[in-house]
C-alpha cells in the first residue's frame, strides 16, 4: 500500500520538536540560575530592573509575523530579519524586569513555551546592563 502514500494529506514538519523544546526549556532555565549568579557579582541586586535582549530562530515568514506580533502585545522592541538559510531572526528587548530568581526563570521558560506555541526556537538571550 505504499504506493498510494502520496494520496495522503502532508503533515507538517516542525521546525521545533517536541524533545529539542523540553532540552532547550531546561537549558534556558538554568541559565536564569547562572545570569543572576553573575549579576550579583556585578553587584546588581533584585530590586534593580534591566532590560533584556532576545533572539528567536523562525522558519517560516508566517510564523515569523506571528511570533512578533505576540512579542509585541507583551510590550516589547521586535525586530526581524532574514537570515541566509532562508529563515528568520527575531531579535528583541523586555521593558525592564526585576532581577530576581523567579522572576527570570517564569520570563525564560515563558519565552521558550511561545517559541513552541508559534513553532519557533527561543535562541538565546542576555541582561542589558
């Protein structure tokens, strides 16, 4: 019966799976630990509020307007970019936040559950000091 594969409806790939999502949500989390390990180095105490830079990996343009749009209502600076592998960047900056534990752990893991909800990866990201 495989011959008749092609009569069945193309499911759509993923540009994020499932199991890349978890990893990463893990990851971006115990990031948040470390970034305010080094802040308080840097003598930033949790009553001070900085900004943060973003960047989100897109692989299709409507997802992409999806995306900013949602990262736009949340009141932050969006920008997007195509990329040479025929995909998009968004890039981006919060208002400012406290820099506390909770507080930064609940905004990175919140940024990787959008990410997934628009099939986009929550890349990377860092305090503007």
């Amino acid at each position: 019966m495989r011959i008749l594969n092609f009569l069945k409806p193309k499911q759509n790939k993923r540009f994020v799976s499932e199991i890349d999502f978890i990893k990463n949500r893990d990851q971006q989390s115990h990031l948040a630990v470390e970034t305010l390990v080094g802040l308080r180095e840097l003598n930033v105490e949790e009553g001070d509020a900085y900004s943060i830079e973003f960047w989100f990996s897109v692989g299709s343009t409507d997802r992409k307007f999806e995306l900013t749009k949602r990262l736009e209502k949340l009141g932050y600076s969006v920008n997007a970019e195509n990329n040479s592998k025929n995909q998009w960047v968004v890039s981006g900056r919060t208002s400012p936040m406290k820099m506390m534990h909770e507080v930064l752990k609940k905004w990175a893991t919140d940024m990787c559950v959008l990410g997934y909800e628009h099939d986009c990866n929550f890349e990377r990201w860092r305090v503007s000091i």
